[in-house]
C-alpha cells in the first residue's frame, strides 16, 4: 500500500511513526532527508509555468478569423496590393498586442501573488529545531505549530493543547475547527477529522507537534490541483468565432467558384479571373471583426479589475456573461465571514446580565482604545468579537470591570464553558458562559424548566442559529468550579453570520438573467437553509445533498437528481469539483464562486 492510500486519522500514532519511520522528539536525519526528497520531490503544489512573452503573443493568433485574415494578406501582397496588405497585417497586429498586454498583466500578477505566499516552517531535525522554507518539509518531518503559523503540509497531530485550526483554504468556512491527538474512524468526513492538519491552512489558537503524512502533489491542496489541470476547453466566444471563420470561408468560397465557374464560361483570362477572385475574398473578410471584439474584451477585463477581478484570459470575460450556473460558496461570498448577536433570549432584567455574563468571561478586547470609537479594532475569537461589539452598542464597557478581577478560567474544548470571578459590591461573584447544553447543567433549575429550555436551544439551532448560554451568582464563598450546580440561568445570546447587504440584490438579478444560483458550503445543512431563505430561496429537505451523499452516487445518478438540489451542505473540494462537472455534462457554463480552495 502506498502512502497516499493510507488512512491516516484512524492510526494510532505509534503506527504512524513507525510506517513514517521517524523520531517524534529528535525529529529526521539529515540523511534521511536527503533521501527523500528523492523520493517525494520539493513540498510545491502542481502549477503552471510563467509562458514566456513569445508563447503568449503567438497564442494571440488562433481564432480562424485571425488565420483567414493573415492569408488574405499574404494574397493581397501576391498581388502588389500593398496598402491592403499594411491594413490587415496593422489590425491582425494591433487585435494581437492588445491581447498580450492584458494577458500578460494578469499572469505578472498572478506571479507576484505566489511569491507573497511563500512561507516557513518550523521542524524537529537531528533532535534540534530549525526554521527552513516550507517547500523543504518532507514527509516524516515533526512540525512544531503555534498561533499564527500556516500549516507547511498535511500532518497527524501527535500532542496539542487547545489548537483550533482556521481551514477556510480548504473548506472555505471561516470559523476554525478544533483539533486534538487521538484516533477517528476511517470513513470519517474530511472535514471532520480534528486529529488532522492540512497544508495552507492557519493556526487561530493554542500550538502542537504534528508529523507530516503527505507533501507536495500528495496533499489534500496537491491533489485537489491535480484533479483541475485539465486541457482548457474552448469557451462560448471561441466557439462562436471559430464557427463564423468557416462559414465566412465556406460562403467566400463558394462565390469565388462561382465568379470562376461564370468567367470560364465566358472565355476570360484565368489570371484575371483569380485576381478578381483574391479581391473578392479580400473584400468579404470582416477585417476589423477581431480587432473589435479583442478591444471589447480588454476593455471588460479592465472594468472587472477595477472592481478587484482578475481575468487571466481575455476569452473568459465573454464566458462570465455566458453563465448559466453559479455555484456560491456560503461564508464571505454569500455572508459576511463574521459572527453577530442576532438576539438576547432572556427575561426582561435579565438580557443585561446575559449579554454581562457573556463579555466579562470572554477573551475579546479592544486593541486601539485610545483610538475614536468608530475607528476601534476589536481582537479576539469571532465569537467573542461580536459578544464585544454588542456590549459596546449598549454602553458596556468591560474595562470598568477589570480592577475588580479575581480570576478568569478560559473556555476549552473539554467544558465547554468560560468562567469569570469578580468581587463587586464586596462580594465575590462568579459568570459563566458556554454551550447551552454545558451551562443548564450547573443552573439551578427544576427538570421542566430544564427541558423547556433544551427544547428552545434544538429550535434555535434548527434555525441555524449558533447559541451561547450564561449564568452567573453574586456571594458565592470560593473561586472553584468544582461541584457548581447552583447557578442563576441568565439567558441565551443568538448569533449568526449576516449576509452581505448585496448579496440579496446579486441573487435576485442572476435569476432575473436566467441564472441558477446553488449554495455550494463545507457548513451544515441548518445553517446554509437558513441563509438560502434569508436570500429568498425557497428550500424543502429534499432540495439539500450532503457530501455524504455525493459519495453514495454515481456520476448518472447524480446526474438524474441535479436539477432539483439547491443546497450542497458538508461537502468537500473533491464533492465541488463533481457537482460542477455535472453540470458542464449537461452543457452548461459553470461559475464557482468563493474564497480560499473555491
């Protein structure tokens, strides 16, 4: 079995070393190395060569237009027709230059942008550590990881500490997963596997050691751009101006038959014969027809870029127009990418203490205070960002409530809640907040209450609704956690990812054109209803495929069933690439639209 075919997640990481055949504290040789880099070559995604400036001129000359109008002047020059032959060779010319000087602005670009990318890594090698360019990671290699790192390369995490990964790169949702060693079941989803780290994505909190499984082409990224190095097809515009160089020609050659056939008949020189016919087929070229749509063309790529799009080929500025499928990506195309407070769920005296409760426990903090307040950086956790934010709307300023501080116990992945004890009004008081389900088991509350309120946490979440819970209690005797179960229910703060205020406007004007919006998320299929209704979508269960379930089909069944999904939910890159491939069988022009892997 070869290393690309192992299930790595579902090892137990003594097994990983040992197939690895490395040290977990001293790390790869030197020799070892060496060795394999051999064997697996540089830690570099497959990418396309820069084509050099001849290469992208001469690609300037393939439209059949382009190839009729260069032997009309070459005839033309036959023939001593020099002024024609410098007004076609000058428009062929100026069509081609227009095209290079855009094509190769956005391929400069392009370039600039990876050079940017370029990052380093920290690894364990002959038991000491070292910072070396991430393209030298081999598969063995012990990473080191901390807040802020991107992630060198897909790796098993062998020991981590309250690590929470932003995976947006491959999943393209912005709220980061949380990661812990341990063993998961093999069939688990990509996107599920928190014992796993995949190359590009970004350390948002805690640190850990991880050995890498895969670099290079093998990585997750790798083979995703494996899959899409394909033979680019022709788009719309070219086949249309391919189809209209053969009938121009087709037509051009059946009048110079013609004219041939009557000045034969009529006893005419031949020579004279075949110049009026070069003349004619001269005169029917549409000779400004390539130069017209190649300046239309750059003059679109040029508004897009001024709206920050970059079109690497002039062509595909017509395929945009062509398109009758837009497959959306959720967060950031469709939302905002940041978390709100949709609503304060409490008694009326209490939504105070609720939303109190929650940024008093919370790690949120202002950056620049000394900055105007609507020029102020809030740092911190989405969540507690817009915790923060909510609490300065309404006048709470959780700096008047430093000095009385006691103690904060952060929110881990094991409790599930952040605690707070304060001394106020001399006594000492305790806030608790957290998942629901976590904090209603230390509030004092009768079992009808208790389900009640269960109950009411499952409707907001079916919303698509992400529900924080918090209590607190003023004279409690010590600050422990150990044995709390008397805590006062504060209430639940709603929060949700907003749209973007154009995004309503977009859909609506794509399905004015004809065009079928899809939602296209690795999020739960809750949430991207949710968002779909927002939109104006309207949604049934039977409208949502999870990447589950792409899986469990072939390539005609899905084909049978694609025209009434809207909502793809859990899937991955791989799942994305099938759906738009089903679609392009069926003929359409596709549009993937998102951040990160989309």
């Amino acid at each position: 079995m070869s290393m690309a075919e192992i299930f790595w997640h579902s090892l137990p990481i003594e097994e990983v070393i040992r197939v690895l055949k490395t040290d977990p504290e001293k790390g790869l040789t030197k020799e070892e190395v060496e060795t394999r880099v051999q064997e697996f070559g540089k830690n570099l995604l497959p990418q396309k060569p820069l084509p050099s400036n001849f290469a992208l001129f001469l690609g300037q000359f393939k439209d059949i237009l382009i190839v009729i109008l260069l032997i009309a002047g070459l005839l033309t020059f036959v023939y001593q027709k020099y002024a024609d032959t410098l007004a076609i060779f000058l428009i062929v010319f100026l069509s081609a230059l227009i095209g290079f000087y855009q094509e190769r602005r956005a391929w400069d670009i392009l370039e600039g942008l990876r050079r940017v990318a370029r990052m380093k890594a920290t690894v364990i090698r002959d038991g000491n550590k070292r910072i070396l360019d991430s393209e030298e990671v081999v598969p063995g290699d012990i990473v080191i990881l901390e807040a802020g790192d991107k992630v060198p390369a897909d790796a098993r995490i062998i020991r981590s500490r309250e690590m929470k990964i932003n995976e947006m790169e491959l999943t393209g949702e912005f709220l980061p997963s949380e990661k812990r060693a341990g063993i998961i079941p093999e069939k688990t989803p990509l996107v599920d596997r928190e014992n796993m780290l995949y190359m590009g994505t970004i350390v948002e909190q805690g640190e850990g050691v991880a050995v890498v499984t895969a670099t290079g082409f093998n990585t997750e990224l790798g083979r995703i751009a494996g899959m899409i190095e394909e033979k680019e097809s022709p788009t719309p515009l070219q086949n249309k101006i391919k189809r209209l160089g053969f009938e121009v020609a087709g037509i051009i050659g059946i009048f110079v038959f013609i004219i041939f056939l009557i000045g034969l008949s009529q006893g005419r020189d031949f020579f004279l014969l075949l110049e009026t016919a070069v003349a004619t087929a001269v005169g029917a070229v549409p000779e400004g027809l390539p130069a017209a749509v190649t300046i239309t063309l750059a003059l679109g790529a040029e508004r897009i870029l001024r709206k920050k799009g970059l079109v690497k080929n002039l062509t595909s500025v017509e395929t945009l127009g062509s398109t009758a499928i837009i497959c959306s990506d959720k967060t950031l195309t469709l939302t905002e990418g940041k978390m709100k407070i949709e609503e304060i769920e409490a008694k009326k005296g209490d939504k105070f203490l609720a939303l109190k409760s929650a940024v008093l426990t919370s790690k949120a903090f202002i950056e620049n205070p000394e900055e105007p307040k609507e020029k102020w950086i809030l740092r911190g956790s989405p969540t507690e960002k817009a915790v923060l934010k909510k609490a300065i709307e309404i006048g709470l300023d959780y700096r008047a409530f430093e000095p009385k501080l006691i103690q904060k116990i952060p929110f881990n992945s094991k409790d599930k809640i952040a605690f707070a004890f304060y001394k106020e009004d001399g006594l000492k008081t305790i806030y608790a907040c957290g998942a629901p389900e976590k904090v209603l088991r230390i509030c004092q509350l009768k079992e009808k209450e208790r389900n009640i309120l269960e109950k009411r946490v499952g409707e907001l979440t079916k919303k698509g609704l992400r529900v924080l819970a918090s209590a607190g209690k003023k004279g409690i005797r010590k600050t422990s956690i150990q044995g709390l179960k008397d805590l006062t229910f504060f209430g639940f703060l709603t929060l949700t990812d907003p749209l973007r205020p154009e995004a309503k406007e977009a859909i609506k004007v794509c399905c004015q054109a004809k065009m079928v919006p899809i939602i296209v998320t690795g999020d739960h299929k809750l949430t991207a209803k949710a968002v779909s209704e927002k939109l104006g979508i309207k949604v049934k269960d039977e409208n949502i495929l999870e990447g589950k379930d792409i899986d469990r089909l072939s390539d005609e069944q899905l084909d049978m069933i694609l025209e009434k999904i809207k909502i793809y939910a859990r899937v991955e890159p791989r799942h994305k690439l099938r759906i738009v491939k089903a679609w392009q069988r069926k003929n359409k022009v596709v549009a993937m639209t998102g951040d990160g892997i989309n």
